[in-house]
C-alpha cells in the first residue's frame, strides 16, 4: 500500500512538473 501512494505521488509530482514545462515554453 505505501509503495502504491509513493507512486501514486510521484506521477502526480512528475504531471505537474510536466505541465509547469509545458506551459512556461507554451
């Protein structure tokens, strides 16, 4: 269970930054 919130969390963390790049070069 905790290893699936870690993951959980880091995708999240890892979409946001995504999208932070995407709408700085946009």
């Amino acid at each position: 269970m905790t290893k699936l919130r870690d993951i959980d969390l880091l995708s999240a963390g890892v979409g946001v930054v995504i999208g932070m790049l995407v709408l700085a070069m946009g």
